[in-house]
C-alpha cells in the first residue's frame, strides 16, 4: 500500500512529511526522467520523443560500454623482453609471460610491467684513497638489467636504482682500497673491475635481493688528482721506460740464446766426430801394430829395416833437403830444393824449372828403386 493512498489518506503527505514543502528532497522518478532524457540527448535523440517509460537504448548502450571497459581492463599484451607483476588486492600472486594474458579488473588486481630484456648504463665518479694511501679520482661504468622474474626488482627494495648506486661505490670503494695506485694505474684496471663485477654481484643477490644482473663493469678512467698529475706523470715515464728496457733486454735475450744453445749443440757434435775420429784412429792404429808385431815376430830383421825406410821417407817428406846415396862411392849427394825453389820463383826461368822437374823426377825414381829393392827382399824373405 502506498503511502499516499487509502485508508490513511495521506496523499499530500510523502515520507519525509514535506511533499508540500519545496524545501523537502527532489522526485526520484524525475531524477530518473531527466537522467533518460539527457542519454537520448546524447546519442542524437530528441527528448520530446524519448518514452521515459519503455526506452532501453541508454541502458543497453551503458552494459555495452561496461563490457567493452572490462574486457580493456582485463586485457594485457606482454612484450618479449618484458614481464608483468600481478598485484591482487596489493599482493603479489604471480607473473605474466610473454604474449597475451587475462586478469580480473581493476580493482581487484593490477599489473606492473617491467622491461627485463633492456641493458642499462650507469656512471659513478668518485675520489678514493689506495692501499699505500694515495688518492685516485675515478669513474666507473655498471651495465644492468633486471632478472626475469621483476617481483624482487618491484618489491624486495624501495628504491632498488639508488641501492644498486650505494653498492656500486661500496664495491668499488673496497677493490681500490685493497689496490696499490701503480697497480690501479698501469695493468690492474681489467683485473680491478672484474672483481668490482663479482662483490656487486655477491651484495646484490645474497644480501639486498633487489633482482638485478650486473651484466659487465668497465673502468673508463683512473687518474691521480689534478694538483699531483705532473709528479704520477714522470713516474709513469720513468715505469713506461723501464718496461721498455725490460722488452728490449728479453728480445736480446731471446736472441741470443737460440744462437748460444745452437753453438753448443754444434760443438757437441763435433767433438762427437772428434771422439768416434780418434776412437776409430786409435783402434786403426792398435790393429795394425798388431799386424806389424806379426811380422816382426815371423822376420825381425827385415820388418826392422822397413820400420826404419817409413821412417826416414816420412821424415823426409816434410823437408826441403834431399840426401840420395851414391851407388858409385860412398859420398852422398846433397840436393837443396829448398833453394832451387827459391831460385825458380826469383828467376822464373824454364831452365830453372826444367832442371828442378829433372832432379825430382831423378830423386822420385830412386826412392821408387829402393821400395822395389826393398820389396823384393821382403818377399824372398818369405
């Protein structure tokens, strides 16, 4: 029963005991005609041919509106290098992969989506004291990304930029105060940063967890302070000279020794030959003392007096002088081919020539006649 209707008769009364009263609240069917008429208004309707009553066009176009919106809201499209974080009610439920994903609304869950596949670069120039306490201002380079899975990135850290900044000067800081300044400068900045990469790494995921990969750390610059530059200057000189002598004086070295070690190896070998030489010279020797001593043995006199014809003929061989034994007398003839020769190259004369060709040709025959003497003794001895 209405409240406006019989038995009571209140009709000119509504429940806020003001109808007649402008002063009480509006209609609610004219908040609701007037809603009606300003939809038809939008959509190209005339208001004055809306039937406030029977018209389903703004409500149908609403839940079409309301379903487009859910199914934009719900919607995500996952690029390759990225990853989304899904957030229900505040907490985190799970990851989103690749391609396209499903959620509920808005705000039932939301999704943060994060970039894991970009490289990023960060610089840190600093001033810091060395192991042998000496100062290096320096600038170091980090190159980072975030891991896969982004929740660590999104939640472990508040500020995981300005955390990974704070280690990266805490890193550094502890690699060049365990460093000495000639190491720092000269050949140690590969070194230095490798080790830098490996302590942030070890900071970054066993004690902070923020989900970040430091993918490389380069030293672009080390260099004494301004107001000493000149001093490390002359001190790097006078190290860049030093290595060059030390290059210089293995060069040689490498020179000189393969040329050593060839020497002794040749001289190896020809003592060697000298050796098997002497060996074989030796043993020749020994044998044929022993042929001999046979023959002595079978006829002493006779071995005896051709020992002694070796002898006198080898002695002779080597001599300018030559003694012939007259068969006539018993003088014997003095011949100086020491002196004809002398006498040949001053004069160059053929007579001079001739007669030296005769009188060796004369002394060859003789020592031939007293071989074959000698021989023929031998063998009628035997």
């Amino acid at each position: 029963m209405g409240w406006n209707e019989p038995p009571d008769g209140n009709k000119d009364k509504d429940p806020w005991g003001n109808r007649g009263n402008n002063d009480g609240p509006p209609d609610l069917s004219e908040i609701i005609n007037k809603m009606q008429k300003n939809f038809g208004g939008i959509f190209g309707n005339r208001p004055n041919r809306i039937d406030n009553n029977n018209s389903m066009f703004p409500i149908v176009m609403g839940i079409l509106l309301l379903i487009a919106w859910l199914a934009y809201d719900i919607t995500y499209f996952i690029d390759e290098q990225e990853r989304g974080a899904v957030l229900r009610l505040g907490a985190h439920v799970g990851t989103l992969e690749p391609g396209i994903n499903f959620r509920l609304p808005r705000p039932i869950e939301d999704v943060l989506v994060v970039n894991v596949g970009r490289v990023q670069r960060m610089t840190h120039r600093a001033t810091m004291l060395t192991q042998d306490e000496n100062i290096v201002d320096l600038e170091v380079a980090v190159k980072w990304k975030v891991k896969q899975d982004p929740s660590a990135f999104l939640f472990n850290v508040k500020e995981p930029i300005l955390t990974l900044k704070q280690v990266t000067e805490s890193s550094v800081r502890e690699v060049i105060g365990k460093s000495k300044l000639d190491y720092v400068l000269t050949e140690g900045r590969a070194e230095i940063a490798e080790r830098q990469r490996a302590l942030m790494k070890q900071i970054l995921d066993d004690e902070y967890q923020i989900g970040i990969h430091v993918e490389s750390v380069e030293m672009l610059s080390v260099k004494p302070p301004e107001q000493v530059k000149a001093a490390f200057d002359d001190a790097i000189k006078a190290r860049e000279d030093e290595q060059r002598y030390v290059n210089e004086a293995k060069a040689y070295q490498n020179k000189i020794i393969p040329i050593a070690r060839g020497n002794a190896a040749r001289i190896l070998e020809e003592s060697s030959a000298y050796k098997a030489r002497v060996i074989s010279k030796a043993e020749g020797e020994a044998s044929r003392f022993e042929q001999l001593l046979t023959e002595y043995r079978r006829a002493p006199e006779v071995t005896r007096e051709r020992l002694y014809i070796d002898a006198i003929e080898s002695v002779f061989s080597n001599s300018n002088k030559v003694f012939i034994d007259n068969d006539n007398g018993n003088s014997l003839m003095y011949l100086p081919i020491d002196k004809l020769i002398e006498q040949r190259k001053n004069n160059s004369s053929n007579s001079s020539a001739s007669q030296f060709n005769d009188i060796t040709s004369s002394v060859s025959s003789s020592l031939e006649d007293a071989r074959q003497k000698f021989d023929s003794r031998i063998r009628g001895v035997r």
